[in-house]
C-alpha cells in the first residue's frame, strides 16, 4: 500500500486555510488520504481525530477534540465534517462501569463545541481516551482478511509484530473505548496501532504524518503477509453473461423486491450493478452459495448490505421461470419480508438494492470489497465470520442506524426514468425536474453533440452518479431494446418512460413533401409506439406497476394551419398512448398525457421545434425572436411564459401517483380555450 502522505501538500493547505487551526488542516490532509483508498475506507467509514488546545470565549484554554461527524465522508471531508468537543467533559466518562445509548449519545451532543457540527462519530469516546494527539481508524480490508481467516490472533502478531496490540471483538461504545484505552495504557505507549478483531485497526501519533503512516505500514504488512502466504491471487476472467439476459435478471430482482403498501402504492428500490471481474468470479466459483451465507466482514457493514447476500445459482431463459426461480430465492432468504440489499448471480456480478442510489452504491461497493476479502481468506485457509449475534446487535443498533440518510422530500427516489428527445429544451427540463424528484434519470437522444450538451449541465446540477446518457433512434425499436438494457444495467430497469422526442416541419398541406411527413410520422408517431412498445415486457418483468407520460402537445386538441405533419403525428401518438393506457391498467402501469404549448429553450438548450418553426412564424407575424415569445405569452389566459419545468413538474406529478389516473390529458399551456379538451 502506498504511502501518499505529501508535506509540500499539507504545508500548502495550511497556508490555505490561515482561518483554521493548523492542527486541525494537517487532520484534513492525511483524513481525505486516507478516504481516497477504497481498500481502507469504504464510504463512511472510518474516523479519524485530532486533540488540540482553545481559548473559550472568555479566553480559558481549553482541550478540544475534533473529531469526523457520524456518516461523513473522508475521501471529501473538510473542517465542518469534524464536531469540537469538550475533551476533559468526554475523558471523565472512563470512569463509568457502563452507559446507556441514550445517555452515550446525548453526552456526545451536549460536549460539542459547536451547535452547528455535526453528530460525532459513535466511536468518539475511544478517541478521547487515547492520548494521542492524532488517532486513525479504518476498516482496512487486509486486516478484516486476517481477522476473518483461520487463527486471527497468531497471523495478525506475525504480520503486524510486537508494537500492535490485538483485542477481541467488542460493540463501538464505552466498553470498547476503555479497552482500547487500558491497552494503550498498559504498553506505556509502547505501541503503534491497535486492532480490533472484526472490525478494524487504530493507529495514533503525536503528529497527523505519524499516525497516517503508521496506518499505511501496518495494512502493508498485513498485505505483505497475505501475499506471502499465497493470499492474493490474481482473479481469474470469468466471462460475463449475455447483456439482454443480465438485464433480464436484474429487472425481474428489482420489480420483486419491490416493497408493495396495501393502499396500492410502490416503493421502488435504486440498484446498481456490478460486474466486476471479482463479482463475476465469485459468482460463478463453486462456493459462491457459500459466500453469499457466510456473514458480513465487520458488523459495520451489516446496515449497508446485511448479513447475507442473495444467491441467485441460474438465470433462466424464460422470463416465468426467471421470476419463479427468484421467488423461491427470495422466499428461502429469511423471515416473511426480509429484503436482501446484494445479490450475486453468474455471469451478472453483484446487484446492489438499497432506498435510494447512493445506499446501492455503497451496497455494491462493500459487497465487490468482501468478495475479494473472503477470496483471499479462503486461500487463507477458510473465511470464519463474525458471530451473527454481533452483526444483530450493530445492524439495529439505534446509534448505528442514524449513519442512513433519510430520502428527504424526494417522490420519486429509487425510481428509475427513461427520457427521449432530452438533447431539446422540453426533455432537458423534464430530465432535470425528474433528478430533482430523487430519480436516477436516463436521457437519450439521436444527436449525440446535443445530448452530451444537456448531460454537463444535468451533472452540473445533480452529479452524475444518478444520470446516464445514451444516444438511441427512437425510429429504430431494436436501437430503443438495445438502450434499455443498458439502462437496465445502469440502474435496474425502468419505472417512469417518458417518450419526447419529436421533430417539426412546416408546409400546407398542398406543398407538403410525403418524404418529409413520413420522416415526422417516424419520428413522433413510430418513435412514440417504439418507446412504449419495447419497455412493455419490462414493466411485466417488473410486475410493480410504473409510469408513462406521453409528451403530447397543444395541436393535438387544437392543430395549426401549415402543421399537418406534426399535428397529425402527434394526434397519433396521443391515440396510442391512450391505448396503451386501456392495454397496460391490468399491470399497473398508468399512461398519461402531457400537451404543452409554446416552450421555447434558452441560450444553453435550444427547442428543436422551435428552431424549425420560430423563423416561419416570425416572418408571418413580423416579430423578432422576443416579439415571438411575448406573443405566446399574450395569447394565453395566464400570460404567462411556459417553462420547460413546468412541463417536467407535470411529468413528475404524474410519476408520484398522487392521484389514480390514466388515460388523461393534461394541458401545461398558460390556458389556451381552443385546446380546452372537450
Ligand atoms: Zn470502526
């Protein structure tokens, strides 16, 4: 493992930060080191801390510990991920034989410093109690692989030597923090780093470079031992299945694992797949059963993937025996209800499900993590895992739980969407009110430079962990199948379709060239029967219902001269939705039309339509491009300008079930009386 400790870089943050404590900057440097390395900080995981002296504000000096807030992120975490504490307050609690949650808890929140930080980590007591002024902890893979492998003690005194001390496992709180601090104790300092078995290592200095690379030497060493040992072979390649059936696979998991409320409503799970060769691997080695039933490599990771992953041994080709087979799984997997947070399948990898994407992410990300831990413990000489007990008592542990997010005020998260057309205005704001609804969002269009556009600006606003772009020719339905496996694959499957994609042409219907009406009809009429055609065996795979919202338009109801080949197409493409609407009820899946009116883009995205019909309408009404937007908007009831967003609001509106409609036309026009829809 490489030691990335850089002094002209620390030195250089200090000078940057003259504002902070410069304790407190060298403890940011070395935490975010440390977080930058997946093999020993996962998300989260982790805490590091630093002890240092203040003046309160009436000038008495005081000892502050900072340590990393509960939940906060090393790799990115900057002064306000650390809470300030009272380091003597916290220190006179070694005293007590024993302290409740409650009582541990509220004795962290009321010695901050700081109203405003963050909850201290739970394991900040044992923190206090050593005397360092820098302590770091991880969870560092390697020494999880010897704390799980066969005789941990006698392997991890080899590997680590005589300045590591070793305890048994114990559950993060006052009794674990004592025993930390009477070790340290009880070596008169004498030591560099202190594993807990099955869970991880601490290691401690007077100084941040200290205390980080004492870290990096003993996860070395234990690497080093590992390799020695014949730990560490390389994976095999192991061929992946085909992707139509991977993503099969992952649509049939996801829909069953959906969780279904007697009122009728869906809660959708985000899933995020990983087909690592190490998952590949795994799930093809003739233990994978096995290691899908052999338990977690710390009882931390319980509350991100349980103790157990889901083993799913075939896929079948039929989609009713790839349910059936599921189902079974999943009835096997535990008590009535029990939903698994990982499943492993051959030639699929690792399929993360969690409340929302980021939870899968992480899911997906510790389980790849321990796959290749209970390898190399298997070279070892055998994985023995934790008992299940300490796993129970840390996955529901009332101070461990607070570490999951809550959703917030997000309708539509763990829901996945599919966009068309999204490189014009309409379908960028649709997609960017969908990301703000919580979904993960896959926008396509047939103009890869205009796509690519929309993209940046969605991953500016939203990161990019939740989009996916992929150019797809809506006049092609085997281009539309092929761009929902890949989505599929990218988040699971597909909840909310909103098929938008359409282009213009302007001519009476005298000079109206049949070449150019039947390129609008491919478009906007065949391109609307494609989208919704090849996501119909989705939803049924799916079997949790979802949601199509046709972006329809205003002509529909009430056409324009000189339009007839958009109006017609899009007439058409509402009477199929509509159908769709009678066809797909049976399966829970509801169709909805949307009909804007008038929305022009911006200097960013442009509307296609309007780029072909702006200059036309401006040359018959003598208007510049501002004259032509206020003239739409004085010629609605509402005066009002119509927005891109407003037409994803509706879009989302309709996703969120609020009401139990189908089959119904919703005009997002400012109020237009010749389209009131009689
Ligand atoms: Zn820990």
């Amino acid at each position: 493992m490489r030691n990335a400790y850089d002094a002209s870089a620390a030195d250089a943050l200090v000078a940057q930060h003259p504002e902070l404590a410069e304790a407190l900057v060298r403890r940011i440097h070395t935490s975010r080191l440390l977080g930058g390395d997946p093999d020993l900080v996962l998300h989260g995981g982790g805490n590091t801390s630093v002890k240092l002296r203040q003046p309160d504000l009436l000038g008495r000096d005081r000892e502050v510990l900072c340590i990393k807030g509960s939940g906060h992120d090393l790799a990115h975490i900057g002064p306000d991920g650390f809470a300030p504490l009272d380091l003597e307050g916290l220190r006179a609690l070694r005293a007590l034989d024993a302290l409740s949650d409650e009582a541990m808890e509220n004795a962290l929140l009321v010695h901050r410093l700081d109203a405003r930080a963050p909850s201290p980590s739970v394991e900040t007591l044992l923190h206090a109690f050593l005397p360092s002024a820098y302590v770091d902890h991880t969870h560092a893979d390697a020494i999880l692989v010897l704390s799980n492998g066969p005789d941990p003690e006698a392997h991890l005194a080899l590997a680590l030597g005589p300045r590591v001390a070793l305890l048994p496992y114990t559950m993060p709180g006052l009794g674990l923090a004592k025993q930390v601090g009477d070790a340290y104790d009880a070596a008169s300092g004498e030591l560099d780093a202190i594993v807990s078995l099955q869970h991880g290592v601490f290691t401690f200095g007077d100084d941040a470079e200290t205390a980080y690379t004492r870290m990096i030497d003993c996860v070395t060493r234990a690497e080093r031992f590992l390799s020695e040992r014949g730990a560490d072979p390389e994976v095999p390649s192991t061929p992946p299945l085909d992707r139509l059936r991977a993503a099969r696979l992952v649509q049939t998991l996801r829909g069953a694992t959906a969780e279904r409320e007697d009122g009728g409503s869906t809660h959708r799970r985000a899933a995020r797949v990983r087909a690592s060769e190490e998952a590949l691997h795994a799930a093809s080695d003739p233990a994978a059963a096995e290691h899908c039933a052999s338990g977690v490599l710390t009882p931390d990771h319980a509350i991100r993937t349980g103790n157990r992953v889901l083993y799913l041994p075939a896929v079948a080709e039929d989609d009713e025996a790839l349910r059936a087979s599921i189902d079974e799984a999943l009835a096997a997997f535990g008590p009535e209800g029990a939903r698994p947070d990982l499943a492993l399948a051959p030639g699929v990898g690792l399929v993360a499900l969690g409340k929302t994407p980021r939870d899968a992410t992480i899911a997906a990300d510790i389980g790849d993590h321990t796959l290749r831990a209970k390898r190399m413990a298997t070279a070892l000489g055998g994985y023995v895992p934790i008992d299940a007990g300490h796993v129970a008592d840390m996955e529901h542990w009332s101070l461990q739980r607070k570490k999951l997010g809550g959703a917030g005020a997000t309708p539509l998260v763990g829901q996945v969407a599919f966009v068309t057309g999204a490189g014009g205005a309409i379908g960028a704001g649709i997609a960017e009110r969908l990301l703000a609804a919580g979904a993960s969002v896959a926008i396509s269009d047939v103009d890869a430079e205009r796509l690519e556009t929309v993209r940046s600006l969605l991953a500016d606003a939203h990161g990019d962990d939740r989009l996916l772009a992929r150019t797809c020719d809506v006049t092609d339905l085997a281009a539309v199948e092929d761009a929902y496996v890949d989505v599929s694959l990218a988040f699971g499957g597909i909840d909310v379709l909103v098929p938008n994609a359409g282009v213009a042409h302007v001519a009476p219907l005298e000079e109206l060239d049949p070449a150019r009406f039947q390129a609008v009809i491919g478009v906007n009429l065949m391109g609307t029967f494609h989208v919704i055609r090849a996501a119909i065996p989705i939803f049924r795979r799916q079997g949790s219902g979802g949601n199509v919202v046709l972006i329809s338009s205003k002509n529909v109801p009430d056409p324009g001269a000189a339009f007839g080949a958009y109006s017609a197409s899009k007439a058409g493409a509402h009477q199929v939705a509509k159908i769709a609407a009678l066809e797909l009820a049976p399966i829970g899946v509801r169709v909805n039309m949307v009909n804007p009116d008038a929305v022009f883009g911006d200097a960013r995205v442009s509307s296609g339509l309007w780029d072909v019909v702006g200059p036309d309408r401006m040359r018959s009404r003598g208007l510049d491009p501002e004259g032509l937007r206020d003239y739409y908007r004085e010629r609605n009831l509402l005066k009002v300008q119509v927005l891109a967003e407003h037409v994803g609001n509706a879009v989302v509106f309709f996703a969120s079930e609020l009401t139990p409609t189908t089959g119904a036309s919703f005009p997002v026009d400012g109020g237009v009386p010749s389209a009131f829809p009689r």
